[in-house]
C-alpha cells in the first residue's frame, strides 16, 4: 500500500485544531531507516506508541509481522485489523479472559508474566504461550533474573508454552553518551541473558527507541517511538525525524506579549515538559491553551503553527485521528484505533 | 432521573482496569451542595471538567439550564444531547462554522472573542451573540480591561449581540487562605466590573470550583471540577467530597518493596503531579503504570485498589466511559461523550 494512493487529499488547512499531523516523507523514512538496521522479526513493533493499525500495516508490509502491546485493548485491535499473526502483550495481566478470546478467534498472542498469579491468570484465560518478564533494572514489572527459572518451570507445569523471557531497560533509554549507555545497556542485558539461560525458549525481547541501535544482547527490539519521534529522543539523539508536530491555530495575542494557541494539555502528554514551537518560547499549557512568547518568529492571531510534542505516546493517545500529509495535502487520514483499556 | 432507576447494575468487580469510577452519593451531595450555594443559573456548570452529556442532563435537572463549553465538539454534543438552551463557549475560536450550524439548529451559542478577527469570526459563522473576554489577570485571553468597550462596539457595528462579559481568575483558584482569595478575587473582578460597565449587557461570567464561594461579583459562576474532585482542590480547601477514583489493579510485586498498578499516565492527568493511593505512597507514573511502595497499607497482586488524581479534568478526558457506583455495584455508565474537537 503506498500512502499516495489511497485515502483522501484535504487541504492542510481544512483541518479542525488540534490536529495530529505525520509528515508522510518523514515518516516513511524512519520506518526504512529502522527496517535497514533491524529488519524483519529483529523488530517487534511497539504498537504502544502510536495506536493506530493503519500505521503497524505500514510496518507489516516492511517485514516486521510481530507486534508489542501494551495493553488488551491493543491486542484485541490488531488481531481485529489481521495484524494478529504474532502479538506479545508486554504486561503483567490479572484477567485474561479477553485475550484468551482473541487466541479462540485465531491470533497468536503471548504474555509476559512475572509471578505465579499472572501465570495462573494466562492459563485460566485461555492464553497458552508466555514469556518471563525480567527485572533488568529499571523499577517496575519483572521478576529478578534469579527467579526467572523457577517462574518458567511453575508456568510449564501448568501447561503454558514459555517462548522465553523480556526485559524492558526503559531507565537507559535518554543517556546521551553513547559509550556509557552501551555499558549500562550491557550490563542490564546480562541479567536479562542470565534469566534467559535458565528459562529456555527462543525469545529474548528487550530494548526501544532509546537503544535499538546499542542493544545488540536481545534478539528482538520492541521499539515504536521511532516512526513519530518527539522532542525528549530527538533531544537524546535518536536517528529518527520529528515526523510527528499538532497543528494548532493562534487564538489570542496579549499587548503584554504573549500568544495562545488552542491545544492544552488534554492534547499533549505532558509527563517529558512542555511542547516546542519554532521560533517561539512556550510558557505553559493549560487544559485547552499553550501560551507562549515569540523568539525569533512573528505571530498573529488567527496563523496556523506546529507543535512538537515532549513525549509521543501519551499525545496520541489522546487524539482520535491522526492525519498523514505531504506538503499542504492531507493524503490519508488514519483513526487512532487502538486507545483505551 | 433518579440515578438508581437507569441503567444496569453490574458488580464492580467485572470492571475492566482502569476504569473511571464515581461515588454516587458523593457526587449527588457535591451536586446539591453547589446548588444550595449558586441555584439555577447562578451556576454555568463547566462541562469540560467532565465532559459527560449525562452528568451535565443531572445538573440541568437541577436548575443549572445554562453551560460553559471550552470546545467546539462539547457545544456540538450538548446541543445534540438536548443540553442547548444556553452555550457559553468560553473560549476564542477563529473558524465558528461548525458553530454556526448549531445555532441554525436550534441551539442558543454564546462565543467569547478578544479580538477584532474573532469578532469577525463569529460573524462570518453565523454565531450572533458573543461575550467579551477580559484578562482579569491570568496571563491567557482576554482583552485587557480598558479595551473591552472599543471591542464591544465593534462587535456590534458587525451585528453582533453583546451579551456582556466573561474573565476566568484562574490564577487565584488555589490560594489556601480565604482572606487572601478573597481579596485578590476582588482586585481582579474589578477588572470585570469596570469592563462590564463600559460593554453592556447582562452577563458578568467567571469564577470557578476554587472561588465560587468567594467570587459574588460575578453574576454566574463557571464551575465544573466541584462535582467530580481531585486531590488539588481537596488541598486547596474546596468543600466537595473526592466523588471521582480510578479503579485499578495490582499486577506486580516485588521483593525490593514496591508495586506496581495498572494505569499510568495515559489514563491520569498528571500536570498537578503524582495521583494518590490510600496507604501508599506513589513513586512515579509511566504511560501505561504506578509505581508505589506501600505506606500503611497491605498490597498484594491482583487487589483492586483506587487511585485519586491530582486533576480531574485531563484524567476524565483520557477515558471512554465513567461509572457510576452505589457500594460495590454500578448504577449506571455514561459515556464520556464530549471528547476530542
């Protein structure tokens, strides 16, 4: 499917703000680019960071037919779209019955487990394949590389597949120097090699945007900021183009010298700080407004301006559509299909 | 409507996690507790802090005929909803179309502007009636008080009708010494006065859940978080129950004392900080979990606990649908119908 021939060819500036706006040439370059380093199953999509099927479709086509989720509704929503040939659901889940109704309807899906309650909670789901989630050091789910074995050993006495183990080393994703993150990334890859060792199966899936290029210890990378990008990895130095701004429209100037425009915090995940506007100093956003000074650009009420947002994945969470265009055309239009719970 | 006579009556427990959960009775005693203080349409609730055409119908139902929008997709949905008697957009738009066609509906829409080109807006997409918004101090929109006459009289050269004038002092809403609030309330609202006195017209419309007790210069009051709550108001002093939690649950635990929960930042609004959890204390939240030790309580994987955000109105728009619950039953579910734009 080439993004020029299908969907419509709105003007830009028929858009209602705020608007999710991906660079069609910017995004078609990150995915190649991706797809010449870690091509095919080396690349588990993380569907996570942009929510749509329309775009994990475009990554299907590139190769990469196993997909990340991060939540049920994500599962549900690419088996649903035919994505569903190898889905791995990156979470611990205490009730499985929902995924066990997509492996019924004929999608593959594995979950990550990290004790013995969401191991009993796959086998009662009717989910039959899992993968030890490992504690590779940063502060969340998994389990300590030690108990990895044990924790497999239980699941296959309960009948469960164990594919083999993930790690998610998401505290290395923002370290800037590249000699320094590949140590930690090392180190922190060792423990997860460790559980691997004791667990078996095929499957050691790690990593993200922030590494995929220095974690060479696992065998797949579950990376998904990568085709949208935003201001935090740009700003670390992912390899990746700000394919991703909001187009938003200057609602109001003050004498006093500052600028509004109509998109707040209700459309920008705002966990990694403020949005950026070229040429322009951000000074907050409140609900339904950004407000900033000019800084180098000239603003008037009533300009159309880009946004780039801090951190991609909650943005587009909370936006139904996201609109792919090529210069002042919106070539297709995109539902963001796979949000909420 | 009676909330116990509608819907169905699911137990709590098969809710999906995370979910949006609301106290009934909490919520009813926050509804008449306003509306003792501002009856009728002494109160122009804010739909945007909930974003729910049901909760909105229980407020009319109450008295409250007339509503605050922020979006244009909220005006569209109450008048949809039957909800149109009187909408106050409370916000500059600068292409009313869509505006315009609810009016031609049957609708009655108000529009803020601060600008000659928003003026010219309103105009040009058949809205008729508009208020003047003043800057009584919070660095957003508004004309600067002095200029709001000069604005009025063009408004009406255009054909407009001036209803009069709004101004949200939302830079005073969480001042905890009453004293202080109040006499920086009425430092801003003769801003209002003054613009009030040279544009005409009925309306004086501001305030919010933090000064709708103090503010008794305005004529009504633009309130909307009071209903729901959140832990930011509740520190401030605001005299309303926490009717609004996040049903969650625990998926991981691990020996070096922490938990982790089911919701993270893409289902909280998180710019007034971490949300709290009884008997815990939260670490941090990432896009899809909480971390937290325990702090007082006993946590265990797979408990559901509840989670009270920092700020309501973000966290209500993250979510498809809210439940109403009387114990451990749900009354009723409403979908949260005013999202997006």
């Amino acid at each position: 499917m080439d993004l020029l021939l299908t969907g419509s060819r709105t003007p830009l500036a028929d858009l209602t703000t705020p608007a999710l706006v991906v660079e069609r040439t910017l995004l078609e370059a990150n995915l190649e680019k991706m797809a010449a380093v870690l091509p095919g199953t080396r690349l588990r999509p993380h569907v996570k960071a942009f929510k749509t099927t329309a775009l994990a479709r475009r990554m299907a086509e590139l190769g990469h037919t196993g997909f990340t989720c991060a939540t049920v509704r994500e599962v549900e929503g690419m088996a649903a779209a035919g994505l569903g040939a190898d889905l791995l659901l990156a979470n611990e889940v205490l009730d499985c019955r929902r995924l066990g109704a997509v492996v019924d309807a004929g999608a593959r899906v594995t979950v990550a487990v990290d004790s013995q309650l969401t191991v009993d909670a796959a086998g009662a789901g009717g989910v039959g394949e899992v993968v030890v989630d490992v504690n590779v050091g940063l502060p969340r789910c998994g389990v300590e590389p030690e108990q990895a074995g044990a924790l497999a050993d239980y699941a296959r006495t309960k009948g469960l597949a164990v594919r083999g183990v993930m790690g998610y080393e998401g505290h290395l994703m923002l370290i800037e120097d590249p000699a320094d993150k590949a140590r930690q990334v090392e180190e922190s890859m060792v423990k997860l090699l460790k559980a691997s060792a004791d667990v078996g199966g095929d499957l050691v899936s790690a990593g993200g945007t922030g590494t995929f290029d220095v974690n060479t210890w696992a065998g797949e990378i579950q990376a998904g900021s990568y085709c949208l990008m935003d201001t935090t990895y740009a700003k670390a130095g992912a390899p990746f183009a700000q394919a991703l701004t909001l187009l938003a429209t200057v609602i109001s100037a003050n004498p006093g010298g500052w600028f509004v425009a109509d998109l707040g915090l209700k459309a920008l995940g705002m966990d990694h700080g403020n949005p950026s506007i070229e040429g322009a100093a951000v000074w907050y956003c409140a609900d339904e407004h950004t407000v900033f000074s000019a800084d180098g650009a000239h603003f008037s009420v009533g300009d159309r301006i880009r946004v780039s947002p801090a951190h991609v994945d909650p943005t587009v969470a909370l936006h139904e559509r996201l609109h792919v265009v090529d210069g002042d055309v919106v070539v297709e239009t995109w539902d963001v299909d796979l949000r909420g719970w």
